[in-house]
C-alpha cells in the first residue's frame, strides 16, 4: 500500500505541476498561500497540517486527505496527535466523519511503516 501511496501522492504532484503550467499566475498565488498559511508560527507546522487533514476528511477530499497526512508526518506529527484529531473529526462530522478519518488513519499508517 505505501507503493501505491507514493504514487498517487506522485500523480498529485504532477497534477498540480500540469494546472501550475496551464495557470502560473493562480497556481503561484496558491502555491504562495499554501506556503504562508504552513510555515511555522505560533503553531508548529505540524498542527497546522494536522488541521489541513481534518478539514480534509470534513470536505471528503480524498487527495487533500493524503497529502496533508503526508505533509503532517513529514513535519513530525506522531500518531497520537492524528487520531486525538480524527476524534474530533468523528464529532463533527458523524459517519461521513469516521470514513474519512479511518481513510486518513490508514494513509499515516501506511505512509508512516
């Protein structure tokens, strides 16, 4: 599954290089607002990806869920802290909550081993 993961975090990557291309002036103010709303502040960067994933899971953005959770890992979110986020995700947002937040929970596993 990590294989595939990579992959697919690959593809999304080359999708945005694609859009950044047809779009450069809006993907770079995108690419300018991912960058300013991640760095680190009062909040570690970790926490903000974290949020990033919740947010994720609540759209049901299932590409959005996977790069966020590997961007929170790459910035040193432990497993605890993206359940403890999950959990929340499961309050506010009932079964569709927990689907995603399982799916997010399986892509940290799976990209974390």
């Amino acid at each position: 599954m990590t294989s595939d993961l990579k992959l697919r975090l690959a593809e999304i990557n080359k999708q945005f290089g694609a859009l950044g291309q047809a779009q450069p002036a809006a993907m770079s103010a995108f690419q300018g607002v991912m960058k300013a709303a991640m760095q680190q502040g009062s909040l570690p960067a970790a926490v903000k990806e974290l949020v990033a994933v919740a947010l994720a899971v609540q759209k049901g953005c299932d590409d959005c869920v996977l790069f966020h959770t590997s961007q929170a890992l790459r910035h040193g979110a432990t497993r605890e802290q993206m359940t403890e986020m999950l959990a929340i995700n499961i309050e506010m947002g009932g079964g569709p909550g927990a689907m995603y937040a399982a799916r997010a929970l399986a892509y940290f596993d799976a990209l974390n081993a």
